[in-house]
C-alpha cells in the first residue's frame, strides 16, 4: 500500500503542523508572537495546523485560554493560507467529563475538526476508551482520535480501532506511538470505511507511514521545515520514494533536537530553535524550565549542521 492523492479532501490530508502556543514572559498566550511562525508555515506550503496539543502545551494551558488562542490564531492563519486553510484543535482531558468540557468551550471557535486523547492518569480498559472516543464524538464536531500512548498511558489498539470505524464522528487517526506494525494495521483497517483517514505522527517514520498508507504526516520539526516536510508528502503521493527517503535522512537530523532534552519537554528544545530562527518566543509554560546555557549552544550546534543551515542570532 503507498500513498494516495485520492483523499486529498480529507482533514488530515497531506501535512498537518502541530503548532507550539505562543506564550508571553509570565506563560501566558500571546497569539501575535506566533504571527512570525504561521507565515513561515503558510510559505512553506502548509495549509492544516493542529492547536493544543502536547507539543502546543494543550494540558497545560486552561481550557479558556486554549480557546482564545485558537481564536486567534484560526483568524490569523485563514488569512494566511486561504482556503483550504484548516484548524483542528486537540481537547486533552484526565477523564471524558474534563474532555467534553473542553470541546464546549470550543464552541463558538471556527475550527475544522477536534483531535481526542485518550484520559490520561489513570489506567482504562479497551471498552472504556471505546466509550470515552463515542461520548467525544456525539458533541458534533468531526473527531480525529490521536494515539499517544507514551504520554496518555492508554494506547489505541487495532482493535479499538476497528470499533470505533464504526462511529460516524470519528473520522481519523493521528498515531504517535512509533510502533511500525501497529501504524500498518491502522492504515489496512482505514480501508475498510471510505473518509477515514490514517495520519504519520512519529517523524522517523514519515515516509515509511506513507508507503504504507498514511494519508498525512503531523511532523513536528514541521515548524521549522515545513517545505521539507511538504516535499517529502508530494514526492511520496508521486511514487518518487527515494525523494522522499532523501527527505526523510533530513527530517532524521532534525530530530535529534529531541535528544537534548528528553520526553516531552523537547518542547522546551523546539520552542529555543524556533526563538532562535526569528519565529515565536522561547517561553514554556510551568513547571518548564528554559534552556540551560549548555542547551542552548546544543540547539545552535545542531541547526548549523542540519538541512536549516540558518544564521541562529547570539
């Protein structure tokens, strides 16, 4: 199976970027510092942003706050990218009581679809999880349930999946579990309902996902490359994989930013390389600590000897 253009209407069609949020000296939102970024992205040829999610500190920022930067940033990026520009925010919750109140919130926000985690703390059966994926998308808006297990503690298995292609909300899945055979059991099972879509989450395995069927990838060293990260979709929906291996030997030195600060507060690490090419401010929300010196002239180090190439300022 390789990847098709037959879906290109389908949310999470070609490259979804999911977008860090913003925020000001005392961690709070600020949307207009993100403005930098979104014009970087919508040059890139990106079309889709994914709000609120781990790499965007969604549980870490109140459910208001998630929606007024979305708010924000959805007016801002419409603007940008035109049609078919796309917002899809993710609604991260401990149990389904915290989620769906979170998606009321998002009520009155123009948003294209929500992306579901599953709870997170405790530990959850299959049939509860199932439960918990159907309670989301009865809310009405589209669901893309988004499978993180390292995070969430609670992994989507095939065989969840396979019920829940029976719910007509849920209409994806964006995978970040890294596991190759599970990513390629998802994608088979997605051919089994027409609309439902299969999105590449972990980087190292962009172009591996496509040729087994992704309908998209949500990179997110996206932000810092998002040309390249369009490149290697276009040339893999073309059937030009070794343009898309290429692609993805680049993308591969772009992660290791991941490795200077482990687990998930590599969004300290993305947000410092962002802040340093000119395009949001390095601010983490607490209990985040910023980049140590040390860090810092680890990030300068390994953007000077990526696909970036850039002039990092001092």
């Amino acid at each position: 199976m390789t990847a098709t253009s037959d879906s290109s209407d389908h949310l999470v069609t070609g490259v979804t970027i999911p977008l860090v949020t913003a925020l000001d000296r005392r961690g709070r939102p600020d949307p207009p510092a993100v403005l930098p970024l979104l014009e970087h992205l919508a040059a890139g040829g990106i079309t889709t942003l994914m709000l609120g999610g781990t790499n965007g500190e969604g549980p870490l920022l109140t459910a208001t706050e998630v929606r007024d930067y979305a708010t924000e940033v959805s007016a801002q990026w419409r603007d940008l990218a035109g049609e078919p520009a796309r917002i899809l925010v993710t609604v991260p919750g401990a149990g389904t009581r915290d989620t769906l109140r979170r998606l009321e919130i998002l009520d009155d926000v123009r948003l294209d679809a929500v992306v579901a985690l599953a709870p997170f703390y405790y530990r959850h059966g299959q049939s509860e999880l199932h439960r918990h994926f159907r309670e989301v998308a009865t809310h009405g808006r589209p669901v893309i349930v988004y499978n993180s297990p390292g995070y969430t503690g609670n992994p989507v298995t095939a065989s969840l999946l396979r019920g829940l292609l029976d719910e007509p909300g849920i209409v994806g899945v964006k995978d970040s579990s890294g596991d190759a055979r599970l990513f390629a059991r998802f994608c088979e099972l997605a051919g089994e309902r027409p609309g439902f879509g299969i999105a590449q989450g972990a980087e190292r395995q962009l172009a591996a996902g496509l040729r087994a069927g992704a309908a998209g990838l949500v990179p997110g060293v996206g932000m810092l490359a998002p040309a390249l990260c369009a490149g290697l979709f276009r040339a893999a929906v073309a059937g030009d994989h070794a343009t898309a291996e290429a692609r993805q030997h680049d993308v591969d030195q772009l992660t290791g930013l991941f490795t200077i600060r482990p687990g998930v507060s590599g969004v300290v690490i993305v947000k410092a390389a962002l802040d340093l090419l000119g395009l949001c401010p390095p601010h983490a929300a607490p209990p985040f600590l910023p980049c140590t010196e040390t860090e810092l002239e680890q990030v300068r180090d390994l953007l000077r000897h990526t696909v970036l190439h850039p002039e990092p300022s001092s």
